[in-house]
C-alpha cells in the first residue's frame, strides 16, 4: 500500500505490544509487534534498530509498517546488555561492548521465527544507520529473507582496522552470498557510508550479479528519515518512504 492510499471507509486498525522471544544462543529477549487488522496484507517484517537503540522512533516505525498492512517485529538487540530508557539502555550497551554479528543474526532469526509462526508469509527485514549494516549482513547470512532494505547503512564496507571480535567482517566480502533482492537508500552527503563507500557496494552487487536497486538523494546527510533531528530533510524521507513501499510490496505481496 503506497502512502496515503487506504481507504477513509475502511475498518483497519493495529494491535501493539511488547512480547518474549528467543533470540540468539536461546536468550529470552523482548521484542516490540505491530499488528495490522483488515489492512493485513500477509507478509511480514524483521524491524532491526539502530544504534541509538530500541527507541520510540523504532516504535513508532513498527506502527507505520503495520499501518502498511505489514506484520512487523522490532527485536531489543540490547535486551541482554541493559535495560531502563532508551538511552539509559543504550549507554549500558555501548559500554558492554554493543551487540555482535553473531547475536544480530540468532536475534533476527528469532523475530523471523515469530513472524512465521504468527502467519506470516513472505518476509522482509529493514534498519536503519548500523541496522542497515546489519540488515545486509543478516541478508548474506541467512537465506529465511524474500527482501531486503538497507537504509544508509554505515559498516557495510569497512577497512581492515575497523574490524573487531564483534564485528570481524566486512559484509561487502559476503556480498555473493546476498540471499534475496536489496533496496539501498543513501544521502550524497553522509560520510558512513560515504559516496565512495556505496559506490564500492554498488560494485561488489554487480560484480556478484545480484539484484539489487540504489537510489542516493543530493542535499541529504546521515538520518535523513529520522523527522525528530535536525538532519530529517522532508522531500528525500518522503521519496525514500515511497521507494521502500514500492519495494516490499512488489517482492512480499505480489
């Protein structure tokens, strides 16, 4: 459903809540679920956050997916390094050592197990800034995903001294084993990734032959969907909005 079309006679709605799963390594981690009523549209989405955290703009982006017919999960990829405001949860985090991309994985696995045990189709996963690395990582990772959008994802090329125990991949090098079709949205004028980095992404999608499309907005920076900082630019956050619709319906619904 693209933006602004349902119907003003129509009786759809959303159930929300915070539930238990099990993540990564059997962990019992907390999740937040939107869940669309007569807009449903059968598919599912594995919402993964950034770094900032399992935080209200994550919230209320699960409630615009399920606005969207979409039955979407948010996993707490902090849920086992701290808990208290967003803020507080992610302080507690960063300083833990953050998440791993192993733990991503196995928690993203768990989402996209709830989803498919709750009657979900097809299945997409998304994130934003660090989530969007992610999201390409879990994508080449695993092979349960039918779509995948990666949103300025910072970390997906990374130089050898960048590397870390937790995180001890670049994931352009696993870039053949890209599991389904990819959407990539990128400011010209972010730095992580830089034009260069996606430029070295794009190159790696070609080369391995995957399916892929990008689309890089002039006069946009780092965030610039996020309309709760001074980095939201409205003309790019909506035109990215569309593009990420256009997408997921066309590889989830059709």
């Amino acid at each position: 459903m693209l933006w602004n079309q349902f119907d003003t006679k129509g009786k759809d709605g959303m159930t929300c809540e915070v539930i238990d799963i099990k993540g990564w390594n059997g962990d019992t981690i907390n999740a937040y679920v939107a869940r669309p009523g007569a807009q449903a549209n059968g598919a599912g989405i594995v919402l993964l956050h950034h770094m900032p955290g399992w935080d209200e703009y994550y919230r209320e982006t699960a409630r615009r997916y399920a606005q969207h017919g979409y039955l979407t999960i948010c996993p707490n990829l902090y849920s086992r390094l701290g808990s208290g405001t967003p803020d507080d949860a992610t302080a507690q985090a960063r300083a833990a050592g953050g998440s791993t991309d192993d733990s991503v994985t196995g928690d993203a696995a768990g989402a996209r197990d709830w989803l498919k045990a709750n009657g979900a189709g097809k299945i997409g996963i998304t994130g934003t800034c660090s989530a969007g690395r992610y999201t390409f990582l879990v994508a080449c990772r695993d092979t349960g995903y039918d779509a995948a959008v990666e949103l300025w994802g910072g970390g997906v090329v990374m130089k050898p001294e960048d590397l870390s125990p937790s995180r001890p991949v670049s994931p352009v090098d696993l870039t053949k084993d890209l599991s389904c079709p990819l959407l990539g949205l990128f400011g010209n004028d972010d730095q992580n990734p830089s034009p260069e980095q996606v430029d070295i992404h794009e190159a790696a999608l070609k080369a391995a032959g995957k399916e892929y499309e990008f689309h890089r907005y002039d006069g946009a920076g780092h965030g610039f969907q996020y309309y709760d900082r001074a980095a939201y630019r409205q003309e790019q956050a909506m035109d990215a909005w569309s593009k990420v619709w256009g997408f997921f319906d066309s590889k989830l619904t059709s």
